[in-house]
C-alpha cells in the first residue's frame, strides 16, 4: 500500500507514527518532570515520600498531557494546522535570515536595537518587582478552590504561584503602557507561544541604526519562568524556541527566586 494511502489527517504522519512520535515525547516529558522533581526534593531537603508523591504528581500530568494532546489534536481543523505549519516556517526562515546577519556582523538583536534592550530591561524589572511581592499579596489572590487542591499537593502552588506573577508583570503599568510589548500566555489554545514578546519598530530610511541588508527582526521571544535549573532548561528547549529559533540568546528566558516550600505553603494557608 502506498504510504500517502495510510496517512493520518492529523498531521501528515501514518497512525504508527504519529502514536510513536506521542510516545516519545511523553515518555521524555516523563523524565523531565521526574528529573525536575528529584531535584527539587534534594533541594528542599524533603524526605523521600515527598520525592515520591512529586513523581506521582509527574506521571499524572504526563496523562493529563497526553489528553491534552489529543484534544488539541480533535479540535483542530486542517486549516488551522496548515496555518500554525506556514507561520512557523515563515518565522524560521526569518530567523535563519537574522541568525546569518548576526554571525556576519557580529551583532544581536539586544545589543543593536536601543528599543528591544529597553523594552526588553522593562520586562526584567518588572519580573523583579512581581516575583519579589509580600507574600500577604499572594495571599489576597488565592481562591478557595486554589487552597484546596495545594493542601495535599504543595508543589501545584508554584504554578498558581508563577500565573500570579505573570499577571502582576502585564499589569505593571511600565509593561502595560508599552506598545512594543504583548503578553501571550496561553493566548492559543493547545498551541505553546511564548509569555511575552518584544517587537520594536523597524528602522527606516533615514534613521542612524536604518541598515538596508538587515533582515526583518522578528518579535523577541520572552519566557518568565523560576530559576531552576530544570526550569530553565525545560523552557530552553520547548518547541517554539527550538523548531522556529525565534530565541538567539540564553537572556529570552527571565528568572525569578523560586519560593522555598515554607513560603509556598504560608501563601496558600487558610487565614483565620
């Protein structure tokens, strides 16, 4: 049988392929999520029953993951999947143009656009001022239903924790009343974009930096994210970094001090 007879509409790939490709990728997203919590119980000093049940907290997002998938998957029209295949091809295309600018003149984005550096600073202080919050503001912001699924399972503070966060940074009125920044988040369902993107005006004829065989310079891609090193690392390496190269230095990616457990678990404690 020819191969286009057997192919999936999901995407291009055979059935085997595609269940194949899902596999890997939950089997490495698996690791991850172990990884990340073996070393984060080695670093809070927990016992091992904590490390255990973070690996059981691992191994329920891997499901959760997979499920998500194949909504996503589901929900998607072919339309939409060939409009996401396009963007992300126009976008790596742009970014090999730039990259080989880069590495002719030497120069990145950061350090030849004044307006991307300033935005980009901008968004840095005010990663610094959310993240460095009184914890009775963290507190003023949890829900009930918040409270009640981080009794048991502390570690699911930290992403209440790190939504929190990137809420205070777009509302910050430096980075709300900047044009050359845009919050995504999870503006695109079951699509992964970027938290926040930079995008200056381009140069024109006549202005001191206008160079005509400058590619276009596409959005600088910024990720919010604790300082971990697995965190780091995870977000690093996430598709949209790695399958369109929108990110050319290790700067895309802002950390913040990762709350110690005691912390976390005073934010999401029932006052009395």
């Amino acid at each position: 049988m020819p191969r286009s007879a057997n192919l999936d509409r999901t995407g291009g790939l055979t059935p085997q392929e595609r269940d194949a490709a899902r596999a890997a990728a939950s089997k490495q997203r698996e690791e991850e999520l172990s990884q990340q919590a073996a070393e984060f119980a080695q670093q809070m000093g927990e016992s091992g029953t904590i490390h255990d049940q973070a690996l059981l907290a691992a191994q329920q997002a891997r499901v959760e993951a997979s499920q998500n998938m194949d909504q996503a998957l589901a929900n998607a029209t072919a339309k939409q999947r060939r409009q996401v295949t396009d963007e992300a091809r126009q976008a790596e295309a742009e970014a090999v143009a730039l990259t080989a600018y880069e590495e002719a003149t030497g120069a990145s984005i950061l350090v030849t656009n004044p307006e991307v550096l300033e935005a980009y600073n901008k968004l840095q202080a005010a990663t610094e001022r959310a993240a460095n919050r009184p914890v009775e503001e963290f507190q003023a912001e949890v829900s009930e239903g918040q409270r009640d699924a981080v009794k048991d399972k502390f570690w699911r503070g930290y992403a209440y924790v790190g939504t929190s966060i990137e809420d205070a940074i777009a509302a910050d009125p430096e980075i709300a009343n900047d044009p050359r920044i845009t919050r995504l988040g999870a503006a695109q369902r079951g699509i992964r974009v970027p938290d926040f993107l930079i995008q200056a005006p381009e140069a024109q004829p006549g202005d001191p930096d206008y160079d005509p065989n400058r590619p276009r310079v596409p959005a600088y891609a910024v990720d919010i994210t604790g300082g971990s090193k697995t965190s780091v690392r995870e977000h690093r390496n996430r598709e949209y970094i790695t399958g369109t190269r929108l990110y050319h230095d290790p700067d895309q990616v802002v950390t913040y001090r990762t709350r110690t457990v005691g912390e976390i678990k005073d934010i999401f404690r029932r006052q009395e």
